[in-house]
C-alpha cells in the first residue's frame, strides 16, 4: 500500500455507520460554540451524516453525553444544509 492510498474512515454518532471523512460532517464543541467543515476549529470533535434523522438520534444522545449539547445541535441544524428523512 502506497502512502497516498489511505482513505480516513470515521463513524456518524447518530446511526453509526461508517463513511468517508470527506462525507460526514465534522461538529466541534470549542467553549460551547459548534463548528462544523465550513468553519474549522481545532480540538476534538464527532462526525454526523448530512441527514436529519442522524442529527435527531445524536440530539437523543447528546441528552447522556456530555460532548454535546442539545441546543448546540438544534443550532448546526439551522448552518447545514441536512438531507431531509426517507
């Protein structure tokens, strides 16, 4: 394997399913602001599909996870452009 073959893989933390880093949607809590790709920040962060269902099942977790706030995610909800529910 050649060193510019790797392709990052990270896991959504609303349904769980891997995907491309280029694919999902990198959230970062830096002093209770949430950045997301358009707006980089450095410091750890959680990646979500651009789908609305993802971003509701991370809301129900983020009430038992300290990461995230729940407003903080209604407030990327209103940034991103999510794919609407099937």
């Amino acid at each position: 394997m050649s060193a510019g073959s790797h392709i990052p893989i990270r896991m959504c933390i609303g349904c769980g399913k891997r995907g491309k880093k280029e694919e999902l949607i990198r959230v970062r809590k830096a002093s209770s602001q949430v950045s997301d790709n358009l707006n980089p920040l450095e410091g750890r962060g959680v990646y979500l599909c651009p789908d609305l269902a993802c971003l509701r099942t991370a809301q129900k977790k983020a009430r038992r996870n300290a990461f995230m706030e729940p407003a903080d995610l209604d407030a990327l909800r209103a940034r991103i452009p999510f794919k609407r529910e099937t």
